[in-house]
C-alpha cells in the first residue's frame, strides 16, 4: 500500500514501462481528505510513453502526464484513478490481503472510459500486468517488517510523505484498539 502512494517509485521501479528516469519526480503533490480510514492524495506525474505503452495510453507522444487522484482505504485497499490530457481515464483498485509475516495476496482491477473498440479488455490487462509485475519484484526484495513507529535509524524524504502518514496512522489504529506493534529490533 505505501508503495503505491509513494511517487518517487514511479521513475525507477516503472522504467520498463512508463518510469521516466531523466525526469524523476511528482511535480504537485498533494495529500487531502484525511479522515480515521485513510486519505486521498493527488499527484501530477511526467511519464514516458513508450511504443508498448501507446496503445493503452491512447497517445503517440513519446511524454505524457499522469493527473492521478489515489484514495487509500486503511489498512490494506487503494483506488487510484489516472488521468491523461487526452482525456483518457483509466483507474485501478488493488486489494493487499495478508496471509503470513511475509506474504500478501494482492488483487487488482482496471476500468476506463474508454471502449473494447478503442482498445481491448485483454491489451489492458496485459499492460498492467507488466506494470504490477515491476511492483511485485520489488516488494518481494523489500523487507516486509516495516516498522510503524519512527526511528531514528531511518530517515525520510518528501516524497515519503503519504508512506509516513500511513505509518502513523496505522500505528494510532492499533494504539486505540490498546495493541503495539510487533517488529525485528533493528539491528544496531
Ligand atoms: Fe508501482
């Protein structure tokens, strides 16, 4: 979830598919709507639109931009919805569900405002999961014992913003249920 509110990701982790890595960086980042179940944040992101992404992205400009407006639902749903200046909408919903210490299942859907004649059902897919795929590999290299509260042996940057909300809010959520949580003491 915190990988999917985290904007700086996009450039690198996405480089096969749209990460532009010579123009990394949200240029607005916004966080509204906080409330005891989550928040929504929106982001204006320059992407690249590569040969294999111009299809689902409906555009042949070799850059384009992601208006995305994310809602995330605590502790483990998001809907993001990605908006072209064609026009295009297209929108995910991903749900992380937990089944161990080190393993999540995640499912994860897509809807547009486009039709199976501007492009296929199965072109969509296929795109994004090669995007999700990018994701998959590196969360499975990232450790999953992510600890909620601060500390100072880790040091955060702006674009961690949403990722340290989402932190504190579910470390407040186990707080006011009278739990804590449970982590590795970090190596010293
Ligand atoms: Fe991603």
């Amino acid at each position: 979830m915190e990988n999917s509110f985290d904007p700086a990701h996009v450039n690198f982790v996405h480089r096969g598919t749209f990460g532009d890595q010579a123009d990394a960086g949200a240029v607005v980042m916004e966080i509204s709507d906080e409330d005891d179940w989550g928040f929504t944040m929106r982001t204006l992101t320059p992407v690249k639109n590569p040969e294999g992404a111009r299809h689902v992205t409906r555009t042949n400009d070799e850059k384009t931009t992601r208006d995305i407006t994310a809602r995330w639902w605590m502790p483990f749903a998001r809907a993001s919805r990605f908006q072209y200046p064609n026009g295009l909408v297209h929108s995910i919903f991903t749900a992380a569900t937990p089944i161990d210490d080190r393993r999540s299942m995640v499912c994860q859907f897509a809807w547009r405002n486009d039709t199976e004649a501007d492009v296929s059902s199965a072109d969509v897919i296929e795109f994004d999961r090669r995007v999700t795929a990018e994701d998959k590999y590196i969360l499975e290299t990232t450790d999953p014992d992510v600890p909620l509260a601060e500390r100072a042996s880790e040091i955060s940057m702006a674009s961690d913003r949403a990722g340290v909300l989402m932190r504190r809010k579910l470390h407040q959520l186990l707080s006011v249920h009278g739990e804590d949580e449970a982590t590795t003491p970090p190596v010293r």
